[in-house]
C-alpha cells in the first residue's frame, strides 16, 4: 500500500506535423501545434505516475477542471488499489458523465496510477496486465492524411524503412481515384492498406449505401484488397455498420471514440464490427481496455487499441497490448516533437515490429525540463468543426 499524495494536471503543447500538413489545415485552426492533457500522481512513497485523456487534445481546460473536481476524493487513499480509485472516479463522475468528458479524465488517472504503482513494483506496466507471450507486435502506420502523392509517397517510404507492411489511410467516397492509386502505389511497397472514413467527425456522416457504392466504384478500377474500413459510418449508425458487415468483404472495425467498456461490448454483441479499437485514454483507463480484450476473445475477436493521443496515452495503449497479447497496434505517422523525447528508447519498432518496453512503469519520461519547454499553449486545441482545406479534385489521382 502507498496512499496518494498529490494529483496535478500538466498540460503541454507542442509542434505537431507543418503549417501545409492537412490535417493542421483541417483541424487546427492556430496552426501546426497540439496540447495534450496529462496527470500526475504521487505516491507518499515519492514515485510519481503519469497519465494521459485523450480529452486534452480537444479541450485541455475542461481536462484540467475535471481532474482537480476529483482529485480531493482520491488523496489520501491506496494508490496500489486501482480498480477501487477507478470506482471511486466513477462515484464522482457517473450521475452526470456516465459517458463522455469525464471518462477521459477517470482514464489519465487509472493509466498514472498504473504506472506508480509498476514502477514502485519496479515492473512493466504490461505485467499488470497478463503474462505476454509476445516479444514484439506487429504495427500499422497510421497516416495517409496527403493531399499530394509526393506526400503518399514520403510516408510509404518512412513505412519502408521501419518494414511496416500495413498502412492506414483516410479516405472518403469522392476519393475514388485517390483511393485507387494509393491501393496501387502501397502495392510497390508489399504494404496492405486499410481506410479510416473518419465518420465520427462528419456532421452529417454518410450512410452504408454511401460506402457501399465508394467501394464498388474503388474496386472497379483497382483489383487491390482493401485490408479494413474504420468509422465508415457515424458512431451512433448501428445499422449501418451491421449492414457494412454483412454486405462487404472486407473488415469493419470501430469503437475509438466510445467511453465505456460496457457500451464497447454491448457492440461486440450486436455484431457490428471484425474488430473494435479501444483506447486506454478514452474508455477508462488500462484495466478498462483489459475488460474489452478479455471479452472480445470469448467472441473471437482481438481488439487492436486506438493510439493517437499523446506519447502517454500511445505508451499506455501498447503496454495492455502486451499485456492481453494483442496482435496488432497502431503507429500514428503525423511528426510530433514531444515524440522522441518521451518515449526515449522506449517504442522501438524493428522489422514491422514493436519491441516489448521493458523499464518499469509504462516508459515515458517526464520531468521539468519538459514542462517548462513544452509549456501550455491556449490556442493549440483541436478543431473538431472540421474545414475544407482545398484538397485537389479526385481527378488529380487519375493514372
């Protein structure tokens, strides 16, 4: 037993891809800068944890409000007794966030209480978790946000170079041509590709019919398989994702923006999707994605987490990875300068693989320096009010 000390919020900003990235155009309205939303607890023992909520991406002072409403029913308290802290959280949280905002925040505490409490045990946060069987896992590129195919190419060939052979792109149905032509380049590569529709930022989303007619358009031209569709409905079209399921042969898979491991696995059970992409830094934390893979697996299914946050909530999505022996994780391509300096030597992907982290705790390095250096930035927050950023004509793609 250790009894929790202290819990703060760190938020820090940092450059985030290039002013002429798309996604910059298209979601960060101040220009080429992101905030993430972290915590830190302390132990009476003197070990600090550190967690991550995706919720810090989109509204870090909201983050930032709901963790100091919780943190004074915690202090005090077992920090070695997670799952009692995460029912704690939730008998604050519940009656008005059963789901939503809130979640974030119960997630970046259970995922900094994770990690004190393996770093004091002077374990891998993954050890938590399971026994791994896995010394590696093998990795998705996540990018494919290009509105150039000199861009597609650049991240084809960053791909190459780590022997990544599978690769996520975004797409939506007047993509035909560009889906088209990336299916054929990515082939030059040995890489398979996947399409994220991004259906939960679309007001309105489109319908299966939609999806099902980009589909056939795409394979009228390409004879390439298409490895998975993400999100290609909006979040709350059951239906339609149940009718993508039964209609296409190809893997739908969803579930990155649900908050609860009971609504993730009511999903499952409605079967809707091959797979579901849980996040440690959404969902509830890392005993929460735990739940969804052990549940998953009785349908046999295997989960494969959502990790596009910041370097603790990736760090954090990895280590159950490990933990619950996933087969697959996500690598987000979009160059971000916290990175490297917090993950150290700690993601290390080799031959397509992501090598095991093996320092106690969840592997990230967090200290002054960085906080001073990455200080809060106020106008670096995510749009989700998604704008046009003048992508070319589909025509652009056409061979």
């Amino acid at each position: 037993m250790s009894k929790i000390e202290n819990i703060r919020t760190i938020l820090l900003s940092a450059e985030y891809g290039d002013e002429k990235h798309p996604e910059i155009l298209e979601c960060f309205p101040n220009g080429p800068k992101r905030t993430i939303g972290l915590v830190e607890v302390t132990l009476e023992n003197g070990v600090k944890g550190y967690g991550e909520g995706y919720l810090g991406v989109f509204a870090p002072q909201v983050f930032k409000s709901i963790v100091e409403l919780c943190a004074p029913y915690l202090l005090g308290k077992d920090g070695f007794d997670i799952l009692r802290r995460y029912k704690d959280l939730c008998s604050v949280c519940d009656y008005w966030s059963l789901q939503g905002a809130a979640r974030h925040t119960t997630s970046a505490i259970e995922i900094a209480l994770v990690d004190a409490k393996s770093k004091t045990q002077k374990c891998p946060a993954y050890k938590l978790f399971g026994n791994s069987l896995k010394e590696n896992i093998e990795v998705y590129g996540s990018g494919g946000i290009c509105d150039t195919k000199e861009h597609f190419i650049e991240e084809l060939e960053l791909l190459k170079t780590l022997g990544i052979k599978k690769y996520k792109i975004r797409a939506v149905p007047s993509d035909i041509n560009k889906t088209a032509w990336v299916l054929k380049e990515a082939r030059k590569y040995d890489v398979d590709v996947g399409i994220d529709m991004c259906q939960n930022l679309a007001d309105p989303p489109i319908n299966s019919n939609d999806v099902i007619d980009y589909i056939n358009y795409v394979k009228n031209i390409s004879k390439e398989k298409i490895l998975f569709l993400e999100e290609a409905v909006g979040p709350t079209d059951i239906k339609g994702f149940k009718k993508l399921k039964e209609t296409l042969d190809i893997d739908i898979c969803g579930g990155e923006v649900v908050t609860t491991p009971l609504e993730m696995i009511e999903r499952i059970n409605l079967d809707i999707y091959n797979f579901v992409q849980p996040d440690a830094s959404v969902i509830g934390g890392m005993h929460a994605v735990k739940e969804v893979f052990e549940y998953a697996k009785t349908k046999k299914i295997t989960p494969v987490v959502h990790a596009w946050g910041g370097p603790v909530a990736i760090m954090a999505n990895y280590h159950v990875a490990f933990g619950c022996n996933g087969n697959l994780v996500e690598f987000p391509m979009i160059p971000y300068k916290l990175e490297p300096i917090m993950f150290g030597d700690q993601r290390v992907i080799k031959k397509g693989k992501l090598l095991r982290p093996e320092i106690s705790g969840i592997g990230i390095t967090m200290n002054d320096k960085i906080e001073k250096d990455f200080s809060f930035d106020k106008e670096a927050v995510y749009s989700c009010v998604v704008v046009d950023r003048g992508q070319p004509n589909d025509d652009y793609w056409k061979e």
